[in-house]
C-alpha cells in the first residue's frame, strides 16, 4: 500500500515514517511554493531510507497565509491554511503520475502530535478528505507526548537542533518566512514568528 507522508526533514515526520514504514511502503513528501528547494528534506530522507518527492502548492494559499499571519500579529492560522491545503493536495495524488508511476494513493499521512497546537487536522477535515479522495488520514503520533517523542528520536535518530532561523529544513515556515520578509521586511519575520528550536535529521543511530 501506498503511503505519502509529509516531510520536512525533522524528527517528528521521520519518526512517523518509521512507525508506519512496516505497513505501507512510505513515500516522503515535501510541498512547496518554489521559494526554497526542498533538498535539506531529501538528503534527511535518502540518511533515513526513504524515497522523497516534492509536490508543488498554490502559491496563492501563500500568500493569503502570510497576509494573514501578518495581520494577526502570529503565525498559527496561516500556518494552519498551509497545512490543510498541503494535506489536500497530497491526498489526491496527482504527483503519482509525474514522479513514477507508482500505484494509487492508499494513505496521506503527516507527523503531528498530541501536543501541537498548530499544525492539526480535526477529525471533520480528516473524514472529508477520506471520503472525498478515498484515502485513509494516518497520524501516527497523534497520541504520543512530547516527552515520549524526544525518548524515540534519541533512541533512533542522529538530530541535529538549534534556532529555526539556522536549521536548513524543508517546511512551510522555511518559505512563510521568506515570503514574509519579502512582502513586508525583515521586521515582520521576527515579530510574527517567536523564537524556538527545530531539528532536522541526520540519520539513524
């Protein structure tokens, strides 16, 4: 069975990855507007085992994500529309035909957690997307803390951590970030998003 999960290079999305790799055969994708590439994403993929692709977003969900995370003062919503609109577009899994061939989409996964705030999908968007595109919606650490997380990435990955601003990874605030800075100054960036730490995955141990 054909699963897409998407990825951007750190820990949660590769350990998702691995704890649905014995059921589906995975497929690691990263979105984008064309404003990054998304090789920091491969390269964590190609250490890990899996095969990676890219899927092209719409640039216009972008842009009413940035203008919105500007205008709120934060970047939750806007990084919200992204994600849904990620999910999405995966799911219906046009990009098949033009990566390889493969056999239809089985499932369209992601590496959200018990503890996210934002990115989520709420259980209406999950069924509609199911039943809309036929696929099954699989959160595979949905249910797991925090705490439980950080124990399984350092059993299992080589991470690298720091600033957001400095670790090279392949996720929507990679490109919501420079799009921000683009539109309204370097300023902006650094009052719409709060400083915190990512991680990005070198291989396994």
């Amino acid at each position: 069975m054909e699963c897409a999960l998407l990825y951007s290079g750190g820990k949660d999305s590769t350990l998702a990855a691995l704890l649905l790799d014995p059921f589906y055969n995975v497929t690691l994708v990263s979105g984008t507007f064309g404003v990054r590439d998304t090789d920091p994403a491969r390269e964590s993929a190609s250490a890990v085992g899996f095969g990676h692709e890219t899927v092209d977003l719409d640039p216009d969900v972008a842009s009413e994500a940035v203008e919105r995370m500007h205008d709120d003062g934060y970047p939750r919503n806007g990084i919200q529309q992204v994600h849904e609109h990620a999910v999405e577009t995966v799911a219906r899994g046009d990009w098949i035909a033009e990566a390889d061939g493969s056999d239809s989409l089985a499932a369209v996964a992601d590496g959200t957690r018990r503890d996210d705030r934002v990115p989520t999908i709420e259980r209406p968007l999950a069924q509609s997307v199911e039943d809309r595109l036929d696929v099954d919606y699989l959160a595979p650490l949905a249910g797991i803390g925090r705490g439980a997380i950080d124990a399984m990435a350092a059993d299992r990955l080589v991470v690298e951590s720091g600033p957001s601003a400095e670790i090279p990874k392949a996720d929507y605030e990679v490109e919501l970030r420079e799009l921000l800075r683009e539109r309204y100054g370097e300023g902006a960036v650094a009052d719409v998003f709060p400083e915190h730490t990512q991680s990005r995955v070198r291989g396994l141990r």
